[in-house]
C-alpha cells in the first residue's frame, strides 16, 4: 500500500503566502494601541479593563493585540479557553489570562501549571482544580461565572451565594478572584439588562452581607459599558470596541476610536458584457445594461459571506459598487460600470477605504444580516497579514 503525506490547508498555503496571495488583510497596530488607551483612559476612574482577544482578537490577531493592549497599560486577558490560553501564555509571559468559556475537567492541571484564571461554576471543576492545586502545592485563581439570564454557561444567579460560600469553605486551594455575569442583549433590551443587572448586584449585596468582598465585580461588554447605562462595577471585559468597530451598524458611540482591519483584494479579471448577461452561478445577477464586470479572487472560503451575493459593497476605483450575483467559493463578481477604467491588478477593498470611499465592518454586517464580530473572525482566511506599525 502506497502512504501519501498530504499536507493540512495551512502548510500548502504558507509556501507561496508571500508571493502568490489573493488578498491582504492588513492591521493597523497604530489605531488599536490608540483604542486601547482612550477606552482605558475614557473608564479610568471608574473600572478597570479587561482586553478581550478570543478568537484571535476577533481575526485582528491574538499576539500582537495584547502586545498592543500591554504598551497601553491593560494587563488582563479574556480568551474563550485553555488552548487559546496556553497559546496566548507561550507568547505572552507577561498579564493575567482569564478562560472566559466552558473548561472541561482534564483541562485543570493546564490551568494550575501556566497559572490561567477560569471561569469557574459547577461543584465538580471547584473539586477538580481543588484537588490539583493541592497536589501541586499552588493556589488557583477563579472568576465565579453567574448565569443572570443568558442561560449559557454559569452557576444560577439564586444559587450562587450558596456556591461561593461552599467554595470557600471546601475548596481551601481556590482563590475567587472576582465573580461576573453576562448580558444576553445589552445593545437591544434595556428592561431585559436591567433586570439581569438586579440579580447580579443582590448577589453581590448578599455576599457582602455575609462579609465576603471580592477583588472584581464585572458584568459589562462593549455594549453594556457604553451604551446601555447601568453601573458596570470595577471591571469591563471589552472586545469589539477596542478593534474600533461598533457592535452594530444602528448602536451609537461617542468615542473617537479607530478602524483597525483593511481587507482588500486585486480585479483578476474584466470583461464588457451586454445588457440582459446573467452574472454567476444561478445566474442571480442580469447586467441591467450594457457595462462592466469585474471578477476578484475572493470569496465564500476567505470568508466573505455568501450572504452578500447581489448585497456586498466594495471599493474600487475610489466608488463604491455593488457585488453582482452570488459569491462563489473563490470569486465574486462586481458591477463597475463603463465611467470608470479598471485593470487587471487594480486594488479592490471589501474592508476599509480607498480615498473618499469606503465600506465598514459594521455596514457589511448589516448588509450580510449578521453582526459585526462574525465578519472580523472569518475576514481573510486565505490573506497575507500585514502588521502595521
Ligand atoms: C463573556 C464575554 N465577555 C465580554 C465579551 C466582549 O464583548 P464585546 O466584544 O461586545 O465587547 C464577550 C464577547 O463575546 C464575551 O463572550
């Protein structure tokens, strides 16, 4: 039998990323260290801020995120769970990483080692990281994970006194280092917020009443610190903002933060076409008159969503011009029209702008009826990066 070593995605890709790509997602350092400190500087009086770079910081790149969150003075880190910690650790000795998602039990001698901070709320993770610390003669930090109405993960608001003071009767190893909750629609549902916010703070009343005052308190995303007005405690765990994006298109925020990914791609093909031509698979697209169609290499698997076919603006020769029919796999076509010359080689930005034109994340996402972090995560998945500084 003949053994073929195939080579996974990512290997066949780096070989030729520098010379052959077909995109370049490029991020501005510059703009997200100048986020970082006006967000840090804007809540320093009342909180402290926790980065939020799961995910990759959102596709804008984990490393040099918190590298840049570091320079600005942010010294804590939420990632969704220990791989992403223990990646996060190996790169960076320096901050405070907190495990924001679902730990599983085997996961806790990892968490003991490179000292990650989970969110803890089930007996059996108390019991597990107990029972390890004590074996490796160390204490673990733990944020209290309260489920006050996302019905995700976290200990029942009504139950979490309870928890935490059995915590801290019979888990002698554990460190509570702060409890916190999430809001389900802090940028949509005002009484829902509020409500959720009443039952985070009789936990805390409650706690307090028992003599038990913890380190943070924190409950406040981008959404909930800047927009939906109710107290966000001494703690802010901020994602979306910092890489100057707003959570929605329709969510308003009076801060002077800036953009910090630009995607932009090449035309690879034109062709003047009769009015009547059916553009792409389906043909979804019929050229309204007589114009030109351009072809860019990207799509569906670099990220940009199908859902933008017949939607999708982009930038090209300086205006902005609509995607013209379905996005493929690897291309999508645009209408230009004929008052513009464009080559083969011309820059082409689905993110960003060029000159006086442009398109945003958060426009895009609405075009794309999704939210704004989901275009940023799967942005450029075939792109060269280039770091900005
Ligand atoms: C638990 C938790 N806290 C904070 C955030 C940051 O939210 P945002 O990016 O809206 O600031 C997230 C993001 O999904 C999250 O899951």
């Amino acid at each position: 039998m003949t053994h073929i070593a195939f080579q996974s995605n990512r290997d066949i890709h780096t070989d030729s990323y520098e010379r052959y790509h077909t995109s370049v997602l490029s991020i501005d350092l510059n703009a997200l260290e100048h986020n970082y400190r006006l967000i840090k500087e804007t809540l320093a009086v009342r909180a402290d801020v926790m980065a939020i770079v799961k995910a990759n910081a959102y596709g804008h790149g984990m490393i040099e995120s918190v590298n840049c969150a570091l320079r600005a003075g942010i010294t804590q880190f939420g990632v969704a769970n220990v791989n992403e910690a223990l990646y996060l650790r190996s790169h960076c000795p320096k901050g405070a990483i907190v495990v924001l998602d679902a730990n599983f039990p085997e996961e806790a001698e990892a968490i003991l080692m490179h000292d990650l901070h989970p969110f803890v709320y089930s007996h059996e993770m108390l019991a597990r990281i107990n029972a390890v610390a004590e074996l490796l003669g160390r204490r673990a930090s733990v944020h209290i994970k309260v489920d006050s109405g996302m019905g995700r993960i976290g200990v029942q608001y009504d139950q979490a006194v309870e928890f935490i003071i059995q915590c801290r009767r019979y888990f002698p190893n554990i460190i509570i280092k702060g409890i916190c909750t999430h809001f389900a629609a802090a940028e949509s549902d005002k009484a829902f917020s509020q409500k959720q916010w009443e039952r985070f703070y009789k936990v805390i009343k409650e706690l307090e009443s028992q003599g038990i005052i913890l380190e943070n308190y924190h409950i406040a995303n981008t959404s909930a610190s800047f927009v939906l007005g109710l107290p966000y405690f001494n703690l802010v765990r901020l994602g979306i903002l910092t890489y100057g994006i707003r959570p929605r298109q329709t969510v308003q925020i009076d801060l002077a933060v800036k953009p910090v990914m630009r995607w932009s791609t090449r035309v690879i093909h034109t062709k003047i076409v009769e009015k009547g031509l059916p553009i792409g698979y389906g043909g979804t697209y019929i050229t309204p008159e007589k114009t030109c169609i351009i072809t860019i290499p990207v799509g569906y698997a670099d990220g940009y969503p199908r859902s933008l076919s017949n939607r999708g603006i982009v930038v090209v020769g300086n205006k902005r011009r609509l995607i013209a029919g379905r996005v493929a796999m690897d291309h999508c076509m645009v209408d230009i029209g004929l008052d513009m010359p464009v080559s083969v080689g011309d820059e082409v930005v689905l993110i960003g702008s060029q000159n006086d034109a442009s398109i945003t994340v958060e426009e895009l996402a609405n075009l794309a009826e999704t939210i704004p972090y989901e275009i940023t995560c799967n942005a450029g998945k075939r792109a060269r990066r280039i770091f900005l500084q």
